[in-house]
C-alpha cells in the first residue's frame, strides 16, 4: 500500500506521515470554514451590493487590526505554539457567537459582525496553514506534494456542505458554529503530529521550530513592499482580489434577480460549493503534480488570468445565470486545484520570517484591501451608469495585469530552483 501511495501521490515513503497529517489537517480547517459559508453567502444577498462595500471595508480594517498582534505574537512564539493560539482565537469566537445566539441575541443583529468574521477567520486560518506548510516542505517537495495536500482541503470543503444541509434542521444554526470550533480544535491535533513529524525531518538549513520566529511587529510588511519577489506576489493576489470581488458582486446581482427565494439561493450556493469542491478534489489528486512537470510553474500561474478573460468576454457578451455559474465554477476549481497551490508553492523560496509575517500581511491586508478597493469601485462603475456588461469589458485589463505577473514570477521562480533552491535554505534576498 505504501508503495502503491508513493506512486500515485509521488511522495518518498518517508513523506507519507507528513502527507496524511497535513491533509487531515487542511480537511478540519475547511469543513470548519464550509459549515458557515453559506450562511455568509446568504447574508451577503439579503445586505445587497449597496452594502457589500461598507462590510468589506470593515474586513479590511479589522485585518489592519489583527496583523500587528499576529507579527507581535510571530516574534515572540514558536511555531509549535504559535499556531495552535491562533486556532484556540477563533474557536473562542465561534463560542462567543453562539453565547450569543443562544442568550437571544437575533440573528440580524449579529449578521454584519458574523459576515466580516468570517472573511477575516477564512484568509487567517488557511494563511497560517500554508506558512507551515511552506516551512515543513521545499520547493521540489512542494511542487509534489502540494496538490494532494490542497485535496484534504477539497474534501473538507465538500464534507462541510453536506454537515450544513444535514445537520442545519435538527441542530439548528446556533449549533453549527460549535461544529466550526470543534474541527478548529481538531487541527491543532494535527499541528501536534505534523511538528513531531519535522523534529524527526527538519528541513535544511532551518531554524530550529523551538525557536520564536523574531523580528519586528510589522517586517512582514516592510519585506512585503519592498521584496521585487513579494511585491509581485502582493500584486498577482490584488488582481485576483480585484477580479474575485467584481465577479461576487455580479453573483448578488444576477443570482438576486434570477432568483427570489432566500432558501433556493442558499441551496444554489451550497450546490456550487459542492460541485466546484468535487471537481477541485479530482484536479488536485490526478492532475496537479502531472500538469507541473508537463507546463511548469509560470504557465499554471498564468492558467487563471487567462480564464478571467475568456470569461469576463462572455459575462460582457451575455451577463446571465448560466454564464455566470459555468465561468464561476470554472474559475473556483482552477484557483484552487491549480493557482492556490502554486502561489503557495512561491513562499518556499523566501527565509522562515517571510513566510510566516509577509506572507501574512499579503494573504489578510493586501488580500482584503483588494477586497475594500474593488468593492467601491464596483459601486463608483454602478454609479457612472455601466451595467454588468460594461463592468465585465472593464475589467479585462486586470486580467491582462494578473498574467504578466504570473510570467514575471514563474521566471523568477524557475531561476531560482534552477540555482539549487530547493536543496539549500534561502537567503533573505531569494529568489
């Protein structure tokens, strides 16, 4: 059996603890996130696009307050305690909402506050994960094991689906948050084996995990402004920001008009959540690690942005639901089969510090000021009098922007490992 993995995952027998601790780990974390996503999605139509703006904007600003404590917390803790906190954080969140549900506080009231929670909880969680994966694994293991690693992450994404349309009648949704808590505090079980795992297999030319990750409160977003490298990956993500939110807002409005019945949108939205997540779990298994040694990096970076200009044509030819669903469930599979795990793959070039307070500014700030930015501006191109068509034609040249940057970084990139980067740790100016 062992074999038998080692061959279809293409993963070295020594590897397969670390494989299976780390899906079982990304598993949690997603069926945590995906047991609360519709009832996010829900709340986002019932605001409506007028309000979209002001919620991401308040995202935004609770992420300008959560990353100081987070570098505080990087510089004094190691690894090995510092993720764990951060999970016990949010399960105490989900806990205090659901005391609040529970001493009658209606759910309209809590709704804004639990919409821009869970935007924050979603980038926060699964950025945390990917800093420790790119501190247990190098770029060659990365470029391997990466794809099947984001499939328990597909799996978990279909299992909290299913947990919500099963269990949301007879638990009722307050109970729903304390299945979220209780996969968090599962992942920290995997934390535990996988750091047992990396004492037994550091990577080389490593810090030791015992020791705090150190530096300044905010040099993730020193080296995140003025890293070439960084900042390339600060602006693949805004375009991806940018585009994402664009087609979100075209999501309430199309979906909003075509479909008037809140409990009918909620079971639309699961219903993609699970195709996209099933389609995603195939591409990650069977085809990710294939597809890298037959195209290389710079071409599946560039896969997305390409999709985004195929697809904002047709919305600006026919803005329907049937374009609509097709290009967003083409999208959604491509970004996390293919693009997620790629982008993820370029923190393995940069020192321990980067991946943990740079990449964490990257995937919540510049992430969610994305976010803030494209919201109003969506707003400021509804206001001038563009229509959806006008909208999807407009914001081709982003898409244009996203895959110059994915050619910029697959080069730098492949120069990189091509210089022996994935056999030695990286120094503070790599790649």
């Amino acid at each position: 059996m062992r074999s038998f993995l080692c061959r279809v995952l293409r993963a070295e027998r020594h590897e397969l603890p670390a494989l299976a601790w780390s899906f079982a780990y990304f598993f949690t974390l997603l069926a945590g996130y995906y047991v609360l996503r519709p009832l996010r999605d829900e709340m986002g139509v019932q605001a409506g696009t007028a309000q979209l703006p002001w919620l991401f904007s308040a995202t935004f600003a609770a992420m300008l307050l959560l990353v100081p404590l987070y570098g505080w917390a990087c510089a004094r803790l190691p690894r090995v305690r510092l993720l764990p906190a951060v999970y016990a954080f949010f399960a105490a969140n989900l806990i205090a909402f659901w005391a609040a549900l529970e001493s009658g506080v209606p759910a309209k009231t809590l709704a804004p506050a639990f919409f821009v929670w869970v935007s924050v909880f979603n980038l926060f969680v699964v950025s945390v994960f990917w800093s420790f994966m790119a501190d247990l694994f190098d770029a060659a293991q990365a470029a391997r094991l990466y794809g099947a690693i984001a499939a328990g992450g597909s799996c978990g994404a279909i299992a909290g689906p299913v947990i919500t349309a099963l269990a949301a009648a007879p638990l009722g949704t307050a109970n729903l948050l304390l299945v979220s808590a209780a996969f968090l505090c599962a992942a920290i079980g995997c934390i535990a084996m996988l750091a047992h795992w990396a004492r037994a297999h550091p990577r080389a030319g490593e810090p030791r995990a015992e020791e705090p990750i150190g530096g300044s409160v905010l040099a993730g977003a020193r080296a995140a402004l003025s890293s070439p490298f960084l900042l390339a990956i600060c602006g693949y993500l805004l375009c991806y920001t940018l585009l994402s939110t664009t087609l979100y807002f075209q999501q309430v409005e199309i979906v909003g008009a075509a479909i008037g019945d809140a409990r009918e949108r909620t079971r639309l939205f699961a219903t993609l959540d699970l195709t996209v997540n099933s389609l995603t779990l195939a591409m990650q298994v069977l085809v990710f690690a294939r597809l890298g040694a037959l195209i290389g990096i710079a071409w599946m970076l560039a896969l997305m942005p390409l999709a985004s200009i195929a697809g904002f044509a047709w919305l600006g030819l026919a803005p329907g639901l049937g374009a609509l669903i097709v290009f967003g469930v083409t999208r959604r599979v491509g970004e996390f089969a293919i693009s997620k795990p790629v982008r993820e793959a370029l923190f393995t070039a940069v020192p321990r510090e980067d991946r943990y307070k740079a990449k964490g500014f990257i995937d919540t700030v510049v992430y969610r000021g994305g976010d803030a930015f494209s919201g109003w501006l969506f707003g400021a191109l509804k206001g001038l009098g563009l229509g959806l068509a006008a909208i999807s034609f407009a914001v081709i040249p982003v898409a244009l922007a996203w895959l110059a940057l994915a050619f910029f970084l697959g080069s730098r990139m492949r120069r990189w490992t091509q210089a022996g980067g994935a056999r030695s740790a990286p120094s503070p100016a790599s790649p």
